[in-house]
C-alpha cells in the first residue's frame, strides 16, 4: 500500500571535521514509517564572498527538486556563508572538509562523532552536488581517504574552470587533480555547464571534455544547455537544468 511520506525540514548546525567550525544545514527528511534506507542528495553554493549561500536560485531549485522525488537532502553554508561560523579560506582545502563533514553526517545516521545532532534515516547512496564554486568542492570528495561505504555520484553544475585560479589562490592544479581523479573513478557524474557562461566560455568547456575524452567516458555525462548563463538568471534557464537533471537521473541512475 502506497503511502504519503511526511515531509521535515530542520536547520542545524554541524561541527566541521577540519577544525570544529559550526556549519549551518538545512535538512529535508520524507520520512515513510516502514522506510528503512533513503537516497540523499548534498548541495553546495557558490562563492560565498561573492554572496554564495544555501538560499542560492540554484541550490534552492535543485533542492527542491530532489525532496518532491523523495531524497533526503542536505544544503549547507560553508564556513563563513550564513550563518555558519569561521571565515571562507584561500584555498579551498577546509571547505573540502566541511563537505566531507556533511557525508560523516550521513553516513552515521545524524551523529558526528559521539553526539547525535539529528536522527536520520540509513542512506543507502548519496548523490554530491555542487554548483560554481561548491562543484570545485564536491569534485574534491572523490580523492578524500577513506572512503564511505555508500556508492556515490556527482553533478557538477558550472564548474569555474577559467577562474579557479581566483577561487582558490592559485591552487587550480590541486583542484583540477580531483577532476582527474574524479575521471578515473566508479562514480557515475553529470557534468552540466551552460553555453553563455559569463566566467567559463563555451570553448573552454568543450576543450575541457575533449582534452580529457571526458564525453568517451560511460560513467560521465555531458550535458551543455543551450542559452544558458552562470547565474540561471531565467525560470526558463532553471526549467532546463530541471530537464537535464530528470534525464540523468531515470536514464543513468535509475539502472545503477
């Protein structure tokens, strides 16, 4: 018998692994009673110098658009955004961290360490997104050691290929590394980026996927959206990152 799942949203605040830094999240839970294992999604914003934070268009539609499928799912500010504490780091590396973190959370039910900051459901697979900045993040997590037990996948949404140099004070190597190892790693990824991105030409995209035989990959799906800029400025910019997230996910996913 088909139920109706109760949906909960809770803000909290997680201690960062890096250094214990307090991160602000908001957790979206569709709780069914018979439910043993849910799927879950993690979602990570822009710039946060730049006003990058969990209430982003991006983040925000995305978000919404995996809870209305049943996910439980994870937006949160990294260090300095929001309301979480600390300040936004140069280079990037305990941002990467505080991602991490968010998978910890996940992967023991709510807890981080000994204390339980909020009972969740088990997670049988976790998805990591990242839009603009918070994909160089999310790219990170495939080099992190050890890894966790659940199977991950990746969307990567704009990533800033031609100002990571800014991003992350001169450490696009570093970053560009995880890309490569991201390359070579069982995860399926969605690699979304718009053709009128105003800090990544087109171009650079496309050199991108062809340098690095990225579209002959079977687990990696490049998806470029025509008439598309960084910000998603238009509800018809946002409606096709929706299409292309939808054709991912019952094409890719669903036969995993």
């Amino acid at each position: 018998m088909n139920q109706q799942p109760r949906r909960n949203a809770y803000k909290i605040f997680i201690p960062s692994l890096h250094d214990g830094t307090r991160l602000e999240a908001r957790v979206g839970v569709n709780y069914v009673d018979d439910q043993n294992f849910v799927k879950a999604v993690i979602i990570s914003h822009p710039y946060g110098p730049l006003g990058g934070n969990f209430y982003n268009n991006v983040v925000v539609t995305v978000e919404q658009y995996f809870q209305d499928k049943g996910y439980l799912t994870i937006a949160f500010n990294f260090r300095g955004s929001g309301k979480s504490k600390g300040r936004t780091s140069w280079s990037g590396e305990p941002e990467c961290e505080d991602y991490k973190t968010m998978l910890e959370f996940l992967s023991k039910s709510g807890k981080i360490g000994e204390n339980t900051i909020l009972q969740i459901p088990k997670v049988s697979d976790v998805t990591i997104i990242g839009y603009s900045y918070g994909s160089l993040i999310a790219s990170s997590v495939a080099s992190s050691s050890p890894q966790f037990t659940f199977p991950t996948s990746y969307i990567l949404i704009n990533y800033p290929l031609s100002v990571t140099w800014f991003l992350t004070f001169f450490r696009s190597s570093t970053y560009l590394n995880y890309l490569q190892t991201l390359l070579v790693s069982t995860s399926r990824v969605l690699f979304i980026y718009g053709d009128s991105d105003q800090f990544t030409g087109v171009g650079k995209y496309r050199q991108w996927v062809k340098i690095n035989k990225a579209a002959e990959n079977p687990l990696w799906t490049i998806k470029e959206l025509k008439g598309t800029d960084h910000f998603y400025t238009w509800q018809s910019m946002e409606d096709k990152l929706i299409e292309a997230l939808d054709e991912w996910i019952d094409n890719v996913l669903a036969t995993r």
